[in-house]
C-alpha cells in the first residue's frame, strides 16, 4: 500500500512558525489531507490539498504541495499553545479501485509549542 | 457540519465479554464509514470499511468474528468487540463519508480498556 512518512516531533516557541513535513510514495494520489488530533480526542480536519494545486492557503495554515518529489508540508503561521497536538498528514490514494476512499495515514507529528 | 459522535467515549469492560461501539453521523447521510485502531503513539490502523447495508470489508489481519461491524443505516454503524482480551485494549476511532465527497470526518475515538 501506499506509504506516508512524518517526522515524529517538532518543537517551536510560540509565535514562530511550525513547518510539518510529510513525503508519500503514490503519484496517482488525487487528495491528500492534515488532520490534528488533541489527546484523547478524535481527528479534526484541518485542511486538504488537490493533487492539481501548488498551494493552499487559508487563516493561518498553507500547505504546500510538491507533487514531483512527492511532499507535503503544513505550514502555521503565528504559532499558539493551542496548537499543540499531534498532525497526521493523509494520502487520499487514487480515489479509485481498492484505493477507493481509504486514508493512508503518516504516524503523525507531535507539535509542542512552548510559552 | 459534518459532525460524527461516537458512544461510549471510554469503557472498561472485563476479559471475556463484548463491547459495542456506536458511531453516528448527526448532520449527513454516510454512504461509508471506517474503523480505525490507533495504538500509543502510532497511526491509525484502518480495520474496516463499511458501506450502509452491505458488508464490511477487512483488512488483512483483522478478525471479522470478533470486531463485528453492522452498517444498518446511512447515520449509524456499530463496532462490537466480541470476547474481548486486554490485548484488545485500545482507542477505537471512527469516521463516515457522504455519498458527494471522499473527505472523511472522525468521531472522537472510544477509549476501550479490557481488564
């Protein structure tokens, strides 16, 4: 299957700018996706990219796609403590056959801001 | 919009008996949702994908005759965790998709810890 990769930690102070990085391996991929998720709670979506664009912007979070080298970033502006959390970054697959609404999920990124 | 609860959010049941998992669309009809298992600090696992009045699809390595999934309709699945063993002590996660997009909302996990 398809395979997404994380750093596992990042740590910035706030009010700096968090990058979190993701690689995948499928070419076909038509939607990837940045979920966040506090502990003990479910995934929140966060925003997601079509394969076809370049960049994404919206309030303080771009993403960033390079589909030639397969690389997503999430980048948030003006980080808070609120923002600490874990961001997993998802490979929607090719949208069709066996890929056919599945998530490929990285191991996720842990986002400590510190005061 | 877009909200998906799940129930309970946590549950402590002892070795032997079975565990039912609720996950609900409240404010979209889910043609698919999925279970997923998440482990301390790793991803998600997908177990299974349930189309609504049909069966569930496993993935490799998950034992249909002991997580149970019933998809009966557009606004409800249920994941019953038969015979459960403390290994089966894990945050259980659900999301759902509507029928116009592939984009997947989660619910916010159940907390299963088998004793």
């Amino acid at each position: 299957g398809e395979d997404v990769e994380q750093s596992l930690f990042l740590s910035v102070r706030e009010g700096d700018s968090s990058v979190i990085n993701c690689t995948y391996t499928d070419s076909s991929s038509t939607y990837l996706y940045w979920y966040k998720q506090e502990p003990g709670a479910g995934l929140q979506l966060l925003t997601y990219i079509f394969s076809n664009m370049d960049m994404k912007q919206d309030q303080r979070l771009t993403v960033l796609l390079n589909k030639k080298d397969k690389h997503l970033s999430l980048r948030i502006a003006d980080t808070q403590t609120g923002d600490s959390a874990i961001y997993f970054c998802a490979d929607g697959g090719s949208g069709r056959g066996s890929t056919l609404g599945r998530l490929y999920f990285g191991r996720g990124t842990q986002l400590t801001v510190w005061p | 919009g877009a909200v998906v609860s799940q129930h309970p959010s946590r549950v402590i049941c002892k070795s032997g008996t079975s565990v039912k998992i609720e996950c609900r669309s409240l404010d979209f009809q889910a043609t698919t949702m999925f279970w997923y298992r998440q482990f301390p600090k790793k991803s998600l696992m997908l177990m299974a994908t349930s189309n609504e009045g049909s069966k569930a699809t496993y993935e490799q390595g998950v034992e249909k005759d002991k997580f149970l999934i019933n998809h009966a309709s557009l606004t409800l699945s249920t994941l019953t965790v038969t015979s459960a063993h403390p290994e089966d002590s894990s945050f259980y996660i659900c999301s759902a998709s509507g029928a116009y997009t592939d984009t997947q909302y989660f619910g916010p996990g159940t907390r299963l810890t088998v004793l």
